[in-house]
C-alpha cells in the first residue's frame, strides 16, 4: 500500500480515534476541572495524531522521526494525567484506554524503527 496522505497510516487513524475515547471519557470529569487536567488530557491526545500529521509532512525521515517521537511523549503524558484522573476518582482504570495507548505507542516505535532503515 501506497502511503499518500498522513491520513494512510494506521497509527494516525487508531489516534485519531483515542482521542474521540478521550474525549468521552473527560465528558465526566468535574466540570471545575474544565481548565485543568481535563484540558491537559485533552491536548496530550490531540497532540498524538497532530504530531504524525506534522511530521508526515516535512520532507525528510529524520524530521518525520522527530514528530513521531514528540507523539510518543504525548502519550506516556497523557498515560500520566490518566493516572492522577484515577488517583483523584475522576475516572476509574480504562483497560481498553490503557491497551489502544500500548497498541500505538508500540506502532509509532515500529514506524520509527522503519524510518532509520531508510
């Protein structure tokens, strides 16, 4: 398969629908935390599948690699603020969350690990 568009890449797909996870799981977060760790949770996830975009983008594999491990920290952050949700009874454990997190964290290594072959 031909990868044309940032949109071609499964890793970008199965982010784009964490995110939507994300943000139902955050519909019942405290509506005092509306700024607060709702909002950090929020961006660290939209900042998964922006960086892939970003970085399938620029024009060459080092920069591409750049992107995709700035997407790997946005989702050990977001792993993080989903911790001190449960910690705080915001949310309780998401084992569906947290596996769809391992699921892209390892497809963004392997992608990764494809560019520096390259």
């Amino acid at each position: 398969m031909k990868i044309i568009s940032h949109k071609d890449l499964k890793v970008w797909q199965e982010s784009m629908t964490l995110v939507e996870n994300i943000y139902k799981i955050t519909s019942e977060f405290p509506k005092e935390e509306m700024y607060g760790l709702t909002s950090q949770i929020k961006r660290a996830s939209i900042s998964v599948p922006s960086n892939i975009a970003e970085g399938a983008g620029r024009k060459s594999n080092v920069e591409f690699m750049r992107f995709l491990y700035i997407a790997l920290g946005s989702l050990s952050e977001l792993e993080t603020q989903l911790e001190i949700a449960v910690r705080l009874s915001f949310t309780s454990h998401n084992e569906s969350i947290e596996k769809q997190i391992y699921f892209i964290k390892n497809m963004l290594s392997k992608l990764i690990l494809s560019l520096k072959d390259k």
